[in-house]
C-alpha cells in the first residue's frame, strides 16, 4: 500500500491542492516562529541566570575589609568553616619558586583576614587556585603551621589558626621592650640616606590617608611595618625584624581588625610616625618618655580591643 501526502478528497483539484499547500506551509512556519520565540526566551533566561551567577560569585569574593565595615554598621562577620575563600593573590616574583608563592600567598591571605581565623584549608581547593601541585602547597603550610598561623587537626585537616590572646600579648610585649631602645640608638645618627627612606615612608603613608578604605587598609599596614622595620634595619638588626615578624603575626591580625573598624587611629599612627621621624633626625630631647610613647603607639589597638572581641568572638582563642 502507497501512503500519499496528499489528503485523498482533494485528488484532482489543482486550486485546493494549492490551497492547502499553502496554508501547509504557513503552518510550518508559524511553528518555525513559535520554535525560535521559545529558543530566544530560553537563552535570554540562561543568559540572565549567567549574571546573576558571576555577580553572585563577585559579590562571595568581596574583599575582608568591606565585610569589616558592614559588620561595622551591625551586620555580623560569619566564620567561614566550610571552605576558604578565592584567594587575593600577586604577581609572582621572578625569584619564586612554587612553594616561596603559596607561603607567600597563604600568608598574605592570612594576616588581611581574607583566609578568616578558623576557616577550614583544602589542600585540593589551594592547588587549583595558585595553580600548582600539592608538594609545595602542603610545604607552606607546615611553614605556616611552625608560625602559629595554621593548626593541622586530627580528623579535620588544616585550619586558619584563631587569634591567640596570650600570643598577641607576647607580641606587644616584645615589640614594646625592643623599639624604645632602637629609637635610642639611632636618634640624631642617621646619614641622610637612611632619613629620605623614612620622610618617603611617611610621605606615602600620607597619600594613603586619602585612599578608598579598601585599598587603604591592606597598603597602610604595609607602609607601617615598613616604617618600623627600617628602625631594624638600620640597627643591622634584619634577622630580629624578622623573627620578631613572626611572633608578633597573631597582633598584626588585630592591628588589620583595628584598621578596617576604627580607620580614625591611622591618622593617629602616622601622627606618632612624624614624632619618630622628628627624634631619629634631631636627636630625643631630655625629657622624653620613650617607653610611653611606644607603649601607646604600638598598643594602640587595644583601644578598641574589646569592641573587636565582642564583634568577632569566634576569631579569638584565650589560650
């Protein structure tokens, strides 16, 4: 039996057969139009999702310090225990091997709060981000670890070691007992060499008063460290800077803290930085109380302290 396409009342009739012919093909094209409508609502719901997503996921990458400052306004900082979060990283330095980036990285991402007090570390997730094998992530965590900045637990893995409040008081305590007497010895016997380093310190820290907070934080605690380590320097004291670096690591988070809440103590710091200045290039008068001036200088983030406790509770261990 032959099937025809042709409906069989309509044989012999060359108008009709046109006719439906006709209106066979306008069919067919309005079901080609139905098809593309629903094809184009179908990709422009796909696209839309694709936005939200990739600004879901910019809005999940926003930088610690913008987090400090809702929690600021009264929106509370959650730990993140889960996984860490993408990591800030910089351009790697022609003498870096793998693992001198990740610890670099890593510890970076530790101390500005970006890799958050507790927050779980998955070896796999640190690999796919800094692009590397696991050998030499792994070995900057054990260097990490020796540093009191990460805790390897049974069970559990790698955590962002919390803020230690015993080892931010050893921290304070050393850098209180060192910097007076390095002040003493350089003040009034620095070359003008070694001054134009620290005026273009201050000069930039300055700048950096002007700076949005997001960037500000993150460069005015540089400046600032780079403003004391000179006084280590210029002492030939370079391998104390950097033990004493790593004591005072647990501090330096609570100095990043104190930053991103209460930025009116940068002006302060730099206040106290010009007074520094002033004595290394003059010489220190009779009558000054150098202990004082770096008790309260370096011990400055303890006037906020217990706001940032009560703030951040599950950031901070008593042991």
């Amino acid at each position: 039996m032959v099937i025809s396409g042709r409906a069989p009342h309509l044989a012999g009739d060359g108008h009709q057969r046109r006719t439906v012919r006709i209106g066979v093909r306008e069919a067919h094209h309005k079901k080609a139009r139905s098809s593309n409508a629903w094809c184009f609502f179908f990709l422009t719901c796909a696209a839309g999702c694709f936005i939200i997503r990739m600004i879901s996921d910019a809005c999940g990458a926003v930088r610690p310090a913008v987090k400090l400052r809702q929690a600021k306004k009264g929106t509370a900082m959650r730990e993140e225990k889960a996984s860490a979060l993408p990591l800030l990283l910089d351009v790697r330095r022609m003498d870096e091997n793998n693992r001198a980036y990740a610890y670099r990285m890593l510890r970076k991402n530790i101390m500005t709060l970006q890799l958050q007090p507790g927050c779980q570390l998955s070896e796999a997730e640190l690999c796919e981000q800094l692009a590397m094998s696991r050998t030499p992530v792994h070995e900057a965590l054990m260097m990490l670890k020796s540093e009191w900045l990460v805790d390897v637990l049974p069970q559990r893995g790698s955590i962002v070691s919390k803020i230690s409040v015993p080892y931010l008081n050893e921290g304070f305590a050393m850098r209180r007992i060192l910097e007076p007497a390095l002040l003493r010895g350089l003040a009034g016997k620095l070359t003008r060499e070694q001054l134009n380093e620290f005026q273009e310190l201050l000069n930039r820290q300055n700048e950096d008063l002007y700076l949005d907070q997001d960037a500000a934080d993150d460069f005015f605690i540089s400046l600032d460290n780079d403003f004391h380590r000179l006084l280590y320097h210029d002492s030939g004291y370079d391998r104390i800077w950097e033990a004493m670096h790593n004591v005072t690591s647990h501090m330096d988070r609570v100095r990043y803290l104190d930053s991103a809440l209460c930025r009116g103590n940068i002006a302060s710091v730099q206040k106290e930085h010009e007074q520094i200045f002033g004595y290394l290039r003059d010489g220190l008068p009779l009558d000054v109380d150098v202990e004082a001036l770096f008790e309260h200088h370096l011990g400055m983030y303890r006037e906020n302290f217990q706001k940032i406790l009560e703030r951040f509770p599950d950031f901070f261990v008593r042991t």
